[in-house]
C-alpha cells in the first residue's frame, strides 16, 4: 500500500449524544433477506457480532419493519415487533456487544412500493390488499393508484416509529436510525414527483421535510436526550436512479431544516457512488452538502472499498478497493470535512475485518464483493 494514504483520522473516536464510537467505520443497514418469518436466527446474530468484531464501529441492523399493518410484507426481511423477533434482535444487540460493537436497528416503513416494477416501460404493479399507505398515492411519478394519507394514518405511522424506538432503547440498542430514503415511505413525502399533497405536508421543501421531522421528533420524545438519532436520505431512488430530492442546496437547506429542529444527530447520506457530486459548480457530495447546509454530523455511504457501483456488483461482482484513487478521494473528502462516518457495505459483507485491515494499511488482503458473498458470510465455517 502507498504510505502516502493516510487512514488514522478514520480511527479516531466521535460521539453522538451520549454514544461515543472508537472509530469512523460504519456497517451500514443492508437487508440479505435471511430473517425466516421476520426473526433474526443466532447465525445473523453471529453475523453482525463479526463485523463489530473485525473493527466496525457502529453496526447497523438491515432495515427492520415498525409495527404498522403495512409497514413492509417481505417474509425474510426483520420485523421489529412480535415476540420471537424481539428476542432474536435483542440477541442481535447482545453479541454485537459482546463483540465491542455499538448498534443501532434501521426503523422502516416501506410505503406504497410496487410489487413488480418494469424499469424499461415504466410498468408499476399495484396490490391494493396490502393497505399501503403513501402522501398521495402514487406508486410512481404521474401514476396514482390509490388515495394519500389521512391525518390519522399519518398520526398512526409516526405512532409506530416512536414505538419502534422505545422497543430499541428496551432491548439494549444503543441508538436509532430511521430509514428515510431509496424511495420508501420517508422518502416518497420528500420527492416532489410522489408528494403531491397541499396541506402542510406537501408543497414548499419545508412542508415535504414535516414528515419526517414529526418522526423524529416522536422518537426523541420518546428515547429522551441522550440516545442518537439518525436519518438515512438519498436522492436516488429504486425506482429512478436519477430521482432528486432536492434541485439545488438551498432546496435541500429547506427540505431538511425542519429535521434538525426536531432533533436529529447524524444524516446518513446514501449515495450510489460517493465520489460523485451531486449539485453543480461543486465537488462535494451528498454528505458534503447535508453537512454544509444543516451543521448535522452526516455518514457518506456509496461503494466505498470497492471498485464498481452497486448494480455491476450485483451483477458480476467487483474488486476489492484496488483503485486506489477511488481511498484517496475517500481521504481527502474526510479529511477536508465533508463528512463524519463512513460507511462500507459490501465490502464488509465480503471482508468482516475491513476496518482492521484498512487500519494496519493491508489494502491488499481485502476480499472481492460477489453475490455469493453473501451467503458465506452466515456460515460460521467460512468465517
């Protein structure tokens, strides 16, 4: 490894609240849909106790359903409310700390998402069954399918979240991060293109960012002063790679200010590839400008540690960080500023002592991402 990459600020303690972590290294949320039936098995227990102890430090769990009706029906992704789950991601939080990690579960509501989505033709599926819930009911920009919330659905789901936080804080986590982006329920209210409402929670950037502040806020009430909060955003979408929350960074000032009144600590600012800027005549990224316009702590997140995006590694795997331009830039945005944490996705998946080895300047020994990866990484023999 070139000397010349100077790693150390990245392993340098930062606190949030009363959360300090030993280092800037974030495993970030990232659902394998290997929850049987919601409940996280002893192996995904072992699965992210690994991580912390291969030097994360903070795991974040995969997104985790609230306790809303139609908060999410994927049968293999974690739910955040029955009993069984409860005790599986209670267990979760245990071996994390007995690793020496920090934790903290991804609160998730999913929204009006499409069943089936044709990129190619625009073609969304609709499953009204469901009971889906969204600001306006569009499960696509210019398709309606449904009626947006009322204010008593509204006031429902952010019952939910406040009760998925006080259940965190119940079972030992020790923070909380709300998913608010890729186009999910969070997300819908702040994309103009799905938020169509005229009431107070649609319209001007403010009243798209109501939602969640109101989110936020309930949780806070409800952990108390000193337990993190975190906000995940992005303007990609899984339906629309190109999708913007924000046009301009006096939008996004706008759209997130609300956020930071009610109480937020940390934007984790989700990024298909986190060297691209995002608003013209600049080179910072999301995380630089959320940082910029709100004076919030953010986490960049974006194919960090690897040399391709998301979607070519998806699809044929991709190197492990062997461009090393791709760690400078990585360096030098930290270094400046521009963000707090970093989070490392797949990289991790692959190689669980990512942050150890990146530490000690072992650049070399990380392992290639792959989709098989990931279901070596929940078998104890292999790791």
């Amino acid at each position: 490894m070139p000397h010349e990459i100077d790693f150390s600020a990245l392993f340098t303690p930062f606190k949030l609240r009363d959360v300090t972590l030993p280092n800037r290294v974030v495993m970030p949320a990232m659902g394998l849909a290997i929850c049987e039936g919601g409940i996280p098995s002893q192996e995904v227990a072992d699965y992210y106790a690994r991580r912390a102890a291969g030097g994360a430090g903070l795991v974040m769990t995969e997104g985790v359903y609230i306790d809303h009706p139609a908060s999410g029906d994927n049968p293999m992704l974690g739910r955040f409310h029955g009993e069984p789950a409860l005790e599986g991601w209670c267990n979760v939080a245990r071996q994390v700390h007995a690793a020496g990690g920090v934790t903290f579960p991804e609160l998730w509501h999913v929204g009006l998402i499409y069943s089936s989505y044709d990129m190619v033709t625009g073609t969304a599926h609709y499953r009204p069954e469901l009971g889906q819930v969204s600001p306006s009911g569009y499960i696509a920009p210019g398709k309606k399918v449904c009626e947006g919330m009322t204010q008593a659905q509204i006031d429902e789901v952010i019952d939910a979240y406040g009760r998925g936080a006080e259940t965190a804080m119940a079972l030992g986590y020790d923070g909380i991060e709300i998913h608010g982006g890729h186009g999910y329920l969070i997300d819908q209210f702040f994309w103009s293109e799905l938020n169509r409402r005229t009431d107070r929670y649609g319209g001007s950037p403010q009243a798209r960012g109501r939602f969640a502040a109101e989110v936020v806020a309930e949780i806070r009430r409800r952990v108390g002063p000193g337990m993190p909060v975190a906000l995940r955003i992005s303007h990609w979408k899984m339906v629309n790679y190109q999708a913007r929350i924000a046009e301009t960074p006096q939008e996004l000032e706008a759209l997130l200010a609300p956020i930071v009144d009610a109480g937020v600590d940390l934007f984790d600012c989700s990024e298909r590839r986190f060297w691209q800027p995002v608003f013209e005549d600049s080179d910072m990224n999301l995380a630089g400008w959320t940082k910029k316009v709100t004076g919030k702590p953010t986490m960049t997140i974006g194919s960090i540690g690897l040399d391709g995006d998301m979607q070519s590694s998806l699809m044929e795997g991709v190197d492990a960080g062997r461009d090393l331009s791709r760690f400078r830039t990585l360096m030098e945005m930290f270094d400046r500023g521009d963000f707090d944490l970093v989070g490392v996705g797949r990289a991790m998946i692959s190689e669980p002592d990512w942050a150890k080895l990146v530490q000690a300047g072992r650049i070399d020994q990380l392992k290639p991402f792959s989709p098989r990866v990931i279901s070596e990484a929940l078998l104890p023999a292999v790791r």
